[in-house]
C-alpha cells in the first residue's frame, strides 16, 4: 500500500529504531545491553497500582472519559504545582489531561501551527518537537543548545524573518539528551522573548523532579506573568515509572489549552478514567517525595558508575544535573552512527546516536541509565575491553 506523501518523507522514529536493532542484534545471540532508550527500569509503586485496579472494578469509569480529563485528576495536578512550585493553576481552565507529554507535544503543533510557520525547536532534541511540525506543514526553525550556556540557546540569535513568523517555541528542562537543567533565569530570558515576539512557549518538563546533587528544576510557570506567553507539560511518566500509564497533563496559558482541547475533541477521547485516577494517587500519595527521592539516589548512583568509567575512558562530557541521561562525546573522531552501530556489533551495547536528535547531537551518543549497576558495570567494562582492543581509532 502506498503511505500518504507526509509519513514518507518521514525517518524511521528513532526509539522504535533502537528497538528493532537491540532485537535484531538479540536474535544474532548478542546479549545487548540497552543503554538506548529512556524508559525507566523499576516498577511503579504499589498504591497507583492498587489505585488502577480498584478504579478498574468501578463501572462509572468505563465509560468515555471526560474531554479535559476526570475533575479529580485536573485538581490533583493544581495541587501538585501549589505545593511543588507555588502556582496556583484553575483546574478547569488551566490544567487539561493528555494521554502522555508525547500527545500533548503532538496535538499542540497540530492545533497551532500553518503551513509555512516557524516553530523554535532546540538542537538536539527529543524528536517528536522536529517531526510533528514537519508534519503539520511548518517548519522548524532550529535553537542549537550551547554547551557554555549549560544548554540553553541564545536566543538572539534567532533572525528577525524567523521570529515574526514563528508561532511556537519548544523548550525541555532537565533536557533529554544533554541533561541540562536551566535556571530560573534563563526560562525568566525565554519568557520574555515569546512575549516580545507573540510566540506561544511550550516548556516540557517531563524529567522536572529527576535532579541530582540538591539541583531542584523550576516550572515555566514560576516565571511571573508566563501563563500569559507558555504551557508547560508534566508528565508522570519518568518520575513514577509509568512510561506504559501514558498520561500527563497540560498546564499554563487556558486560550492555549482551549486550542489543544478543541483539537483533541476530535481526535482522541481521552485517557481511561481508572489510569487518571490511579495518577491522582501517585500525585497525592504520602510516599511520593520519598519515593522520588529513591530513584533519584538510584539514579544518581548510576550515574556516577557511568561517568567515572567513561572519563576514564576517555570521553567528554558535563556531569548530568538531571534526567537518566548522559550526553557524551566518545573519543576517536569515528562518526558516532557508526561508533554506535560497532558498538552494538563488537560489544553488545546500545546507545542512542547523538544526530538522531539534531544536527547539534554530531559527535555525541547518549546513554540513559535505565539498567541495573551490575549491567551498567558490564557494559562499562565491554566498552573499556572493546576501546583496548584498539580496531577503532582510539
Ligand atoms: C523530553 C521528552 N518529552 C516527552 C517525552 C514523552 O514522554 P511521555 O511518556 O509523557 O509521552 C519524552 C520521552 O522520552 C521526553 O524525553
């Protein structure tokens, strides 16, 4: 059957890339070791388990789910950012529920962007900001992140001709891939460019509470006046083990929700109920800065593992401040698609090529920390066994 000519110019989307790879390798006999993708390793807790199958056994939640997202679940994320930023949203007009951060970035772009409209969208990236205004007939004007500005784009660079007609800006901190995390300052600079330039900011922050060493990522929204200029998506995928829940919401300027929602009306029905009542535990939940702050050690621990082997082995790279990622540059000057596809060959371990999230992610690879120490370790070690062999030129 012949695609539509939009999904053919499309690249093949990078994670299910990684996947097909790891299992082809797999079906080789390679024990792979996935360093690829970001999807946490851990289960979620016990109670938003408990909490599922409980709301699963009540019929009202059986039924079409409410459009904007269950009441219960749109006032537990205000109280999540009363209490985790001091912001103060309205349930009804300022939060709207979305079948995980990814939707959300999707519909967003579908709902505001023409044909011929600049999007802002940071190089390197999560993808889907670059591909979706692709999609929708816009074009995407790329914010290269600058390793001297702990990734943060200088946005005076951004030509007058782009910025009178682009109608929204992507940002992401903590930042897949670099693990960056911007200060309160910098997200205070983008604010002000979006209201000087009458752009919509989406700011994602889907890996807000995964910081390290007392770092505590702020909101857009803390930003005085940003609910004015940005949505900001919050997602409980990362920070509760929920990757496969797929729910998270949008919050912030309400004519931007009210745009996404009409949109969404005709295309999705929501999340089941019972799941955005089981994030409403997660997000209620007496445990939960415990919990939080568990996996952040775990994490953090991994990544300490990881980056003192790495600097030993010769790679460059920033401490990760955030996120389950590190964003290193491995030595020897091989191109890095290449460097990934031997790595996987010769040693087993699969990383996530840098360019795959831009041309700013030449030269790079990113690793999450998604596995146990004791896999961590052996993949440090294959890669120090792989280096040594010195076929490559290290
Ligand atoms: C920056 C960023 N945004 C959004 C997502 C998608 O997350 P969700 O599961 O909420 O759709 C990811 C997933 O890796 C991500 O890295």
């Amino acid at each position: 059957m012949r695609p539509a000519a939009r999904v053919t110019g499309l690249p093949p989307y990078l994670f299910a890339e990684l996947d097909r790879l790891r299992e082809e390798a797999r079906a080789r006999g390679v024990d792979v070791i996935d360093l690829g993708t970001g999807d946490p390793d851990l289960p979620t807790p016990v109670p938003v388990i408990e909490r599922l199958c409980l709301e699963a056994r009540d019929p009202a939640n059986h039924r079409y789910p409410a459009y904007r997202g269950s009441g219960r679940f749109r006032e537990a994320v205000a109280a999540y950012y009363r209490r985790r930023f001091r912001v103060e949203l309205d349930p009804d007009r300022e939060v709207l529920a979305v079948i995980g951060s990814k939707e959300g970035i999707a519909h967003l772009i579908w709902a505001l962007v023409d044909p011929g409209d600049y999007v802002l969208v940071p190089d390197p990236a999560y993808p889907v900001y670059h591909t979706q205004t692709l999609l929708a007939g816009g074009i995407p004007f790329a914010l290269p992140l600058r390793r001297d500005h702990g990734y943060f784009p200088d946005l005076t660079a951004v030509p007058d001709a782009v910025r009178e007609r682009a109608k929204l800006m992507f940002l992401n901190y903590p930042n897949n891939p670099t693990a960056g995390v911007a200060t309160q300052e910098q997200l205070a600079e983008a604010v002000k460019f979006v209201r000087r330039h009458d752009i919509l900011l989406c700011h994602d922050a889907a890996y807000v509470e995964m910081t390290y060493d007392g770092v505590v990522a702020p909101s857009v929204l803390e930003i005085p006046g940003a609910r004015e200029v940005a949505i900001e998506l919050y997602s409980l995928s990362k920070p509760f083990n929920m990757t496969g829940w797929r729910i998270g919401a949008a919050v912030g300027n309400a004519s931007a929700l009210g745009i996404l929602g009409r949109l969404k009306g005709h295309t999705d029905s929501g999340q089941f109920t019972a799941v955005q009542h089981a994030a409403v535990e997660a997000l209620t939940w007496k445990g939960a800065a415990a919990f939080l702050q568990e996996m952040n050690a775990i994490y953090a621990r991994r990544r300490d593992l990881v980056v003192g082997r790495l600097a030993s082995f010769g790679w460059d790279f920033d401490l990760p401040r955030g996120t389950f990622y590190v964003w290193a540059r491995p030595p020897g000057g091989l191109p890095v698609g290449e460097f990934a596809s031997r790595l996987l060959e010769d040693a087993g371990v699969l990383v996530a090529p840098g360019p795959a999230y831009g041309r700013g992610g030449e030269g790079y690879v990113r690793l999450a920390l998604c596995v146990a120490d004791a896999r961590l370790t052996q993949a440090m070690d294959r890669i120090a066994a792989w280096q040594a062999r010195g076929d490559l030129r290290f």
